[in-house]
C-alpha cells in the first residue's frame, strides 16, 4: 500500500532528524554488529583452525608424558629425570610391535634458541632436534634440497634444514644456500652446521602469537638431528613424540591401543603417566570452545537488539504523539487505518533496516581487525548479512506494529483537535 | 430551492458522554438541507455547536441520533473505511489551521488524497500541477509548508481540497488565521473555486461580513438553527448557473 511514498516519506522524516534516527538505531547498530563480527570471526577462526590441524595430518596420534594428578601434600613437581620419559629403546620396542599400523614417528627435542650470523647479516632461529619422520608428520614443505633421513640421524651429523626466510635475511637470494655452512651464535657458544635442505616457512594462527614482528627479526625453526640435540639436551629421553597411523588404520582406534600400551609401560610410576590426544579430538575440543563463545556473544547480540527494538518503539509512539495532528489530516483526506498503520509500520522496519546495514557494514570492520590480530583471512558470509538485514526487518514489524496500530486507531475529530 | 440535493440532513442530535452522570447535549434536533452548488456560511457564538456539525457535515463523525444523506449516500451506519472513502471522494476539507502535511511539498499533499483515491502517479501529478496552477502556486510547488506563508498555506490547502473533485468544499474558518488582506485574497479564492468550478462550499465563520457575501446565511445558536436566510441578489444568479 503506496509502499514508495511511505518508504520516501520516511527517509525525509529520518533526515529531518539524523541524531535522533542515529540514537534510535544505536541497539540494532550494536546488536547486528556484534553478531556479524562473531560469526565472521568465528567463520575465520574455524578455518584456520581446522586448516592448521588438517595441515598437521588427521590421522597423528601425540603422546605426551604428563604428571598424574598433582599432589597436594607434595607440591607441584620437580624436573621430569630421564627414567620418566621416554627412551629411545622403548620407542624402537613399540615401533616393532605396532608395525603393521605406525607410518612415521617423529621425535622432537627443542634445542633452545640462537642467532645466524654472517658478517652484519644475522636471522633469528629457534633449534628442533628432530628426525626423518617429522617432515611428513609435521607437514614440512620442502623447497629446495632435501629433509633430514635416517643417516643424519643415526650418524649424528651437524646437518640442517632452515627455513627460506633464514635464506633470504642470510644470502638475499643471491647464492645458492645448499651446502654452505652456517654458524650458530648460542648462549653457550658458536656452532656450525651444513645446509641441506630450505623449507617453506608458513605462519599459523599458533605461532606467531600475534605480534607482527619485521622479516628482518622474525624468527623461524631450524631443524637439525634429534641426536644431534640430544649432545646438548638435560633429557636424552623424550618427553612427547608424534606418531602417524597408516592410511588403512582408523586412528580412533588406534589411539585407543596406543593409550592401553603406555598405560601399561607407566603402570608403576607413581607420579607421570602417558597422555594420549589425537587431532580429531583437538579440532572438536577447538570448534566447541568457539561454538561456547559464539553462544555467549549471540545472548549478548539478542539482549542488544531487544533493548534496541525496544528503543524503536519507543520512538515510534514519540512520532506517533508528535505526529496526532498529521494522522488527524491524513484520515480527514480519506486515508483509512489500514494505510495509517502501513505508513508507520514502514517507518518503523525503515530505522531497522537501516541501523541493520549500518550495523552489518560496522561488524564486517570490527571483524575485519579481530581477524588481521588473529592471522586468519576474513571471509564475508552474504548470507549471514541477508539474515541479518532480513532480523532488522522483522525487529522493525515487531517493535513498529504496536505504536503504529495505535496511530491507525486515533479518532479524527480528536487527532485534528490535539496541539 | 431547484437542483440536487448534496447535504441532507434530518433531525440531527449529537452527544458527548464526559463521566457517566453528565452528557452533553451540543446538537439539538437539527435538520439542514443544501443543493448542489450553493454557498452557505454558518456563523454562530463560540461554542454553539458549528465545528460539531461541521465534523458530521464532514463525516469524520457520527450524529447520535437522525439521518444524513450525503450525496445521495446514507451516512448513518456507515463502517469507518467507507467513511474514509466518502470523505475521500466527496469532501475537500479546509481547515483554520491549514494542515498541511510537514516535509511534504505543496505538489505532494495536493496529491495525496488522489493517492488514498489509488490514481496512477502521472495523472495525479498532472492534476496536482493544474489545481496548483488554479490557485496561483504553481511556482511554488516544490516548497514544504514551512517554505510557505499562511495565505500560501491555505490556497495550497485549497487546491489540496479540489483534488478528487468532491461534491463539497467545507471551510471551516478558513481566514481565521490570517490577516485581512490576506484573508479577503483567500475568501476571493473561494468565490473562483464556487463560481468557475460549481462547487458548493460550506463555510463556518465568526465574520459577519464574509457570512453576508454568501448566497445563504444559517445562524446557530446552542446546537439548534435560529435563522436560515438566503442572499436573494447572489443566490438567483447562482441557482440558474448550478441549473445549467
Ligand atoms: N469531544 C467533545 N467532548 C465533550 N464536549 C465537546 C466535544 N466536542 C465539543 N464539545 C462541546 O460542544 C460545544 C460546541 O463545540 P464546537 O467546537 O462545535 O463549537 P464551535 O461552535 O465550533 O465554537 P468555535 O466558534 O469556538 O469554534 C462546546 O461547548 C464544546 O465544549
Ligand atoms: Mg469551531
């Protein structure tokens, strides 16, 4: 009913009064901002998160020795000796008694951290004793040379896999990086070390930590021989370990088996015991902490949008008030309720619809930061805004429907006669 | 007395309840007939009961008791959106206080009650601009009430009252707010609007001298009409052109 004379008219009657229209549409403002910036943020995290753990391999299972409950009447406990962790032996054991179902193993024993240095050219680096498994397991992308194997492993040879970030702040691309020697600055000393392979470097939503942190002074893992790291380690043992399941295996399961072995290898240590997670259950445990928080914003978002309808009506019966004598004109020149009512109720979805859009474009901002801080890439979701607008709209019947039945029911004579 | 008859109204009575124990009894047993083409002017003490006729005259209200047969249309029964639609079609109103629409141009409230009518937008804008034009306003089309001076108020709210060519014009008070120069350019508006257009066209007024340039003069005193006495110079001439 003259739905474009009452979509005009109301457009002019927000004009004529654009801080009131702004205030008036503050709640829905917040409220659909809120809700697009936790979904698209949430949409962002999801993907990245699954993206990262599907990168690390669905089918890892991760071992870790973790302390039993911790005892109260003890304290929290020392240093982890070397009979608490896990040797080499017992790895090789359960290697050989699960070698219908274990693809890989990877080892790793951190190595501290330390400087490239070449005359003024230097590169930050953090040491991972590693061996050959861990490529595939840690989904290492290989981009010129080759991975550590077997042989530098068992031979202990000071080889090193770097990152082409190191390649790039310590030869600028100038020469060809393999087979050059580099020198380690440590705490404890200078080391050197024979390039052997350059692996692409690639951030992640778990590293990096957020800070945006310079090429020049980022720092990326070097990968050297986990015997290697061993000469320098205080643990010759291993405190976690990764193992990747064959393709044939359901790792659920396999994990199960897994758990029950160390279970019983740790049967008579009194304080640790073996701790077994696979990736799968990581990714649910992820999705349903986001899914808690998306929850919670989406009361919040709710609360927001029922104070700002609230809000709406409100000053939908101030213009209603404001307005008696106009109604009072209208229905003298023959308007009849019906139109009255339409009038208004347009006016009322108008505000929505409006501070809906705002709000969209103000989400689609907030998250826009929220993902630039978490490293994830924004993706917009046409149909969460469609929803969104498509909310207001309905925010604007609920909320315009009763001042607006009010205006359609005011008595002419009356109407006319209000100052 | 020849010609048809637009406003029949027999044995009127209008009450207002305020409280249970008092009721008003403001129109008093009122019959009023006017034909086609006249101009009458009802005058009257303030409070005697004019606006109240006018406001039934005008179907935005119902009498209490009688009948009134506007136009050949029995008002009496009537729902609320066929009142709206005989007001629509066969009633222009013009009012004291202009009330115009604000933030609507003088083309767009001229035009609105051909939109409550459902005409298409280009003959109401067409017809809009030629009433506007009748007028004398058509260069101020565009402009929003509050642009417009109240003589210029009052002949768009003219033009608005032509708009679905109702059958008639009912003026109540229509120079009471303005000056008399102004006042006597609007009254001269409606003497076009009554002698070109063949309008009839009720006017209320305190003003004895505007009520005596009218072709019939109805005094009102405490809801009942204690004289009815027409014009005879201006009503002859009047009565033969309603005829032809
Ligand atoms: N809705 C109402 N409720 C109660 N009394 C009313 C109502 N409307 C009008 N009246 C009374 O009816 C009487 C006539 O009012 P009306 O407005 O018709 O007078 P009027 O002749 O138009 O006066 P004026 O020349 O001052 O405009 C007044 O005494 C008024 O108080
Ligand atoms: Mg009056």
């Amino acid at each position: 009913m003259f739905l474009k004379e009452n979509i005009l008219l109301a457009i002019a009657g927000l004009k004529s009064n654009k801080i009131r229209a702004l205030l008036t549409m503050l709640g829905i403002i917040i409220g659909i901002g809120s809700v697009i910036a936790i979904v698209t943020i949430g949409n962002a995290l999801t993907s990245s998160v699954s993206d990262t753990f599907s990168s690390m391999g669905a089918n890892n299972i991760l071992v870790n020795v973790t302390e039993r409950e911790a005892d109260p009447y003890r304290g929290s406990s020392g240093k982890m000796d070397d009979e608490d962790l896990i040797s080499m032996e017992q790895l090789e054991r359960f290697q050989a008694r699960y070698a219908d179902e274990i693809g890989a193993i990877a080892i790793s024993i951190g190595s501290g951290s330390g400087k490239v240095k070449d005359g003024r050219r230097y590169a930050n680096i953090n040491i991972e004793g590693v061996n050959e498994g861990s490529k595939d397991i840690n989904n290492i992308k290989m981009q010129k040379g080759r991975f550590l194997n077997a042989k530098d492993v068992s031979a202990s040879r000071k080889a090193a896999v770097v990152s082409d970030k190191l390649v790039h702040n310590i030869f600028k691309d100038k020469t060809d990086p393999l087979g050059k020697e580099i020198n380690i600055y440590k705490d404890d000393g200078v080391d050197s070390y024979t390039i052997v392979g350059v692996y692409k470097y690639e951030q992640n939503a778990f590293q990096g930590g957020g800070q945006t942190t310079s090429d020049q002074d980022l720092s990326t893992t070097m990968y050297i021989p986990v015997t290697v790291a061993q000469q320098t380690a205080e643990n010759q043992n291993f405190q976690y370990f990764m193992v990747k399941s064959k393709p044939s295996v359901d790792t659920a399961v396999f994990a199960g088996t897994v758990q029950k072995y160390f279970d019983g290898l740790y049967a008579n240590n009194e304080k640790y015991t073996c701790q077994i997670q696979n990736m799968e259950s990581y990714l649910a445990e992820a999705t349903s902490t986001l899914n808690t928080i998306s929850v919670a914003v989406a009361a919040i978002a709710a609360i927001a949008l029922l104070v700002g309808g609230i809000g709406v009506m409100n000053i939908m019966l101030v213009s209603v008030t404001e307005r008696t004598r106009e109604i009072g004109t209208r229905k003298a020149l023959g308007a009849r309720s019906i139109y009255i009512k339409m009038q208004f109720i347009v006016e009322s979805i108008i505000i929505c619809v409006i501070g809906g859009i705002i709000g969209v474009l103000f989400g689609i901002g907030l998250a826009a930061v929220g993902v630039n801080l978490l490293h994830a890439t924004l993706k917009i979701s046409i149909p969460i805004i469609i929803i969104s607008v498509g909310f207001s709209m309905c925010i604007g019947v609920f909320f315009g429907y009763y001042p607006a039945s009010k205006a359609a029911k005011l008595d002419p004579i009356e109407a006319l006669r209000y100052e | 007395m020849s010609g048809k008859v637009i406003i029949d109204m027999q044995h009127i009575n209008k009450n207002f309840y305020i409280g249970t124990p008092n009721e008003l009894h403001i129109i008093k047993d009122m019959s009023l007939t006017v034909t086609e083409g006249a101009f009458v002017s009802i005058v009257g003490a303030s409070g005697s009961g004019k606006s109240t006729l006018m406001n039934m005259v005008g179907v935005l209200d119902r009498p209490t008791s009688g009948d009134y047969i506007l136009d050949g249309i029995p008002i009496a029964k009537m729902s609320d959106n066929d009142m709206s639609d005989v007001r629509n079609r066969k009633i222009g109103f013009v009012f004291q206080t202009y009330n115009l629409i604000p933030r609507s141009s003088a083309l767009k409230n001229v035009e609105l009650p051909m939109l409550y009518a459902g005409m298409d937008r280009k003959t109401r804008t067409k017809r809009a601009k030629e009433l506007l034009d009748m007028v004398g306003m058509k260069d101020r089309m565009h402009h929003q009430p509050n642009e417009l001076s109240g003589g210029q108020k009052q002949r768009v709210a003219i033009a608005r009252a032509l708009a679905n060519d109702p059958a008639m014009i009912l003026a109540d008070e229509p120079t009471g707010a303005l000056d008399s120069a102004t006042g006597r350019m609007v009254m001269d508006l409606l003497h076009k609007v009554h002698k070109e257009g063949g309008k009839t066209i009720v006017l209320i007024t305190h003003n004895r001298d505007l009520a005596a340039e009218t072709e019939r003069i109805v005094t009102i005193k405490d809801g009942m009409i204690v004289s009815d006495v027409s014009n005879k110079p201006q009503s002859e001439e009047k009565v033969e052109a309603s005829c032809s």
